[in-house]
DNA sequence: TGCTCCGATCGTCAAGGAGC
DNA sequence: GCTCCTTGACGATCGGAGCA
C-alpha cells in the first residue's frame, strides 16, 4: 500500500534538493565558491550520511531496548522466586506456631 | 496451494535533549 | 543557534501459522 503521496513512500528518496527551488542557490552558504551542482551533490552526501548513521544508531536503540526488557523480564523471575519462597516460610513458621500452640 | 492475519524487524522521520 | 544523538512513531516488508 502506497503513501497518499503517490506510489511511493513519502519518506523515501526524497531529493534533497526539495529545501530549495531549482535554480535557487543559498547566497550565503559556506561553500559559495561551489557549483550549484557541487552544492546538490554535498547536499546529497551529507543526506546518506545521516541517513547512514541514523540507521544505525535505531539498530543501537533498539538492541539496547531489547537488553533492557530482557534485564527487566529476569528480575521479575527473581523476584517471583524470592515471593514464592518467602509465602512457603512464611507458611512453614504459621505451622510450626500453631503446633506449638497446641 | 493460495490467501489472510499477525508479530518481528527494518529504515526513516521528527522531536527533544545535550554539548559546544 | 547549530550539530549530533537518542528514541518514539509510522509505514513497508518478511516469514510463519491457520484456514478454505
């Protein structure tokens, strides 16, 4: 199923000359003594880098994520454990008082 | 066997925080 | 203010399970 966009989605390969009108060069960028088309190019390099590291670093998240939940899943084992066994004292010792009591 | 549903995974976008 | 990082949200894709 595509994006409303058309037929293809609205995330994906989106030029990145888009921020600006064709033909339209930003006056005051760092590099001036560039082309247009060496400007387009930078713009598209820096692009895939980001697109690089912030794939990346969402793989990252996400292990970590995983880690952490796993962690979280562990402890509640253990502490189900440690309930379980303090109910089972807890009982042996109303046993053991009530006999005594006798 | 083709179809549908569902959960897992991925890439991307966007917002917000931190450091400079 | 700008840049980079982190992460929630979203849509796309894939693989497996259940069904007609």
């Amino acid at each position: 199923m595509a994006a409303a966009t058309g037929d293809m989605p609205t995330y994906q390969i989106r030029a990145p000359t888009t921020a600006l009108p064709q033909g339209v060069v930003m006056a005051t960028s760092p590099g001036s003594l560039h082309s247009p088309q060496q400007l387009a190019e930078e713009a598209t390099c820096k692009r895939e880098l980001r697109l690089m590291k912030n794939r990346e670093a969402a793989r990252e998240c996400r292990r970590k994520k995983k880690e952490y939940v796993k962690c979280l899943e562990n402890r509640v084992a253990v502490l189900e454990n440690q309930n379980k066994t303090l109910i089972e004292e807890l009982k042996a010792l109303k046993d053991l008082y009530c006999h005594k009591a006798e």
